[in-house]
C-alpha cells in the first residue's frame, strides 16, 4: 500500500493543494549508520493481544491491544537483521520514578500505580526477546531525548539515521522523531511498525511526520535499505 492513502480520506478543503504546492513529503534520504530505535514496547502500551484497543482499557487504560502486537510482530525481521549485523538496537520505557514529576499525570483521572518503576507493566514485553547488546533507555516524557543520555549513546555509535519503530504513534514515537530531526538525525519510520490507540490519531501524525520530519519506510524497503542502501 502507498503510505500516503493512509490519510487521502481525512483531507479537507485545499489541504491536497497546501500539500503539493508547499512541496511537502520530499524524501529526506537516509544514511549509512543506522539504530534501530523501538518506542515503549509495554504492557502499558501494548495491552492485551488478541484484543480491540476498546475492549481492552479496563485493564489497559493506555493499552492499544491487538494492533499494537502487529505492529511488533511486523518489526520481528527488522530487529533480527539489526540484530545478525550487530548494528546498535535501542529500547525505551516509559517509566514514572518519583510520580510527583510523572508528566503525564495531570491530563489523566486514572490510576498510575501500574506507571510506577516496579511494576510488571512496565516493562518490556518478552517478546522482544531483550539481547545483551541491546540498550534500554529509561524516560519520563514523551520524547525519549528529553533527560536521558541518547545522544551520548548516538555519539559513541556514530549513529546518524534512526529507523523508528513503536508506540504511541501521535505520542512518544512523534515526540521522538521531531527531537531527533532537530537534532539532525535522519529519520526511517517504519510505518507499518508503529500503533495509536486512536486511528485519527495514528494516520494524521503519521502524514505530519511524512511531511516535515521522516521518511516513510514499508519493512520491506527497510531490510532493502540495510542490506543495500548504506
């Protein structure tokens, strides 16, 4: 599927012509030292498998359910390649230390025990299959550069694209994607490997970051990408 049929059925009024006239969506290209960068992969996040993001909130308010595990069953031939190449492989959590500072807390009426460092939700679900090369950042707002050490880590790696996997897509994977284009990274976002809990949500801030901040990447052309095109 051409990405950009995502959102051709949300567009009102001129916003086609703003579009095209504005020269939105060029690629931006890719370069030749890629981390692969996968946003909260949490129960949390995730919610239950086999489940509609609606049915399941009453035990994950945050949960998207079974598009969430899609989507990181779509990333599965991504890490492994990452992974054989030894090329540098990224996690983040999102994780409430000290709940007075939690940023999240007051746009929420919901309990934030489970938000708490400590509990299960919060970690990684284990079918990322967590390897010891692998590296997990800790954060406590949305965008996975605010107060952590990333940057460092990029730095040492010589890091100069990130392909970006992941949840929320309007949340913590757009907060991520516009730091690092400030930043200057170059960005791949898989976007067949990213899941909202609410679908306007998930296509508009998808056609957003195709039109200021990343190129948009199929798993496909991704594995092409780091097989061919580094």
């Amino acid at each position: 599927m051409n990405v950009e049929e995502l959102w051709q059925d949300l567009l009102l009024g001129t916003d086609q012509e703003v579009i095209a006239k504005g020269g939105f969506g060029k690629p931006r290209g890719l370069g030749s030292r890629p981390a692969l960068l996968v946003i909260d992969p949490q129960p949390n996040y995730m919610g239950e498998r086999n489940k509609a993001t609606v049915d399941q909130l009453a035990e994950f308010p945050t949960g998207v359910g079974e598009k969430a595990w899609t989507a990181l069953e779509n990333s599965k031939p991504i890490l492994q390649l990452f992974r054989e190449l030894k090329l540098p492989v990224i996690f983040s959590r999102q994780v409430a230390n000290y709940m007075q500072f939690d940023s999240f807390a007051g746009k929420s009426t919901r309990d934030r025990s489970n938000y708490v460092a400590g509990h299960p939700y919060t970690e990684l679900v284990a079918e990322v299959d967590l390897q010891p090369a692998d590296i997990v950042i800790e954060k406590a707002y949305a965008s996975v550069f605010q107060g952590t050490p990333i940057v460092n880590y990029l730095t040492r790696l010589q890091v100069d694209t990130l392909l970006v996997c992941g949840g929320v897509t309007s949340g913590c994977v757009r907060g991520a994607v516009v730091d690092a284009a400030s930043l200057g990274y170059k960005i791949g976002l898989l976007h067949e490997c990213v899941f909202d809990r609410m679908e306007l949500s998930h296509r508009v801030s998808i056609m957003d970051m195709w039109m200021k901040y990343a190129d948009m990447l199929s798993v496909n052309q991704a594995l092409d990408y780091i097989h061919n095109g580094r």
